[in-house]
C-alpha cells in the first residue's frame, strides 16, 4: 500500500505544484521539501519507498516541464 502512494503522490504533487506556480522548479523543489520533511518526520524508512520516491518525482518533474512548454506556446 505505501510503495503504491510512494510511486504516485510525489509525481501528483509536483504537477499539482507546477499548477499552482507555473514553473516546473518550483513544484520539484516544494515537492523535495516535502518529502524531505517527511523523511525527517520517520515516516519512510525502507529503501525501497526512497526510490519509489524519487522515479516518481522524475516522472512527475518531466511531464510537468513538458506542460510548461505547452502552456507558454
């Protein structure tokens, strides 16, 4: 159950960020702030969750850049 939130919230964030500010940084770096409060917090402690982390932040961080691009043309 929490690596399937781990491979899809971090990725909703980032594109619900990018929404929100209308720059692809920005999202990631909110979403990174997250994460890593929640790190912090001990709320992810397997290593697997980590990566699940992180794949879905790459993903989400790609397709928002690319409707960034989409909305400035």
């Amino acid at each position: 159950m929490w690596f399937i939130a781990a491979l899809i919230v971090p990725g909703l964030l980032v594109i619900l960020f990018t929404r929100v500010t209308y720059n692809h940084y920005v999202g990631t770096l909110l979403t990174i702030a997250l994460l890593a409060a929640s790190y912090f917090k001990g709320y992810t402690d397997e290593l697997h969750e980590f990566i699940a982390d992180i794949v879905s932040l790459t993903v989400g961080f790609l397709y928002s850049k690319k409707m960034v691009e989409k909305i400035k043309k």
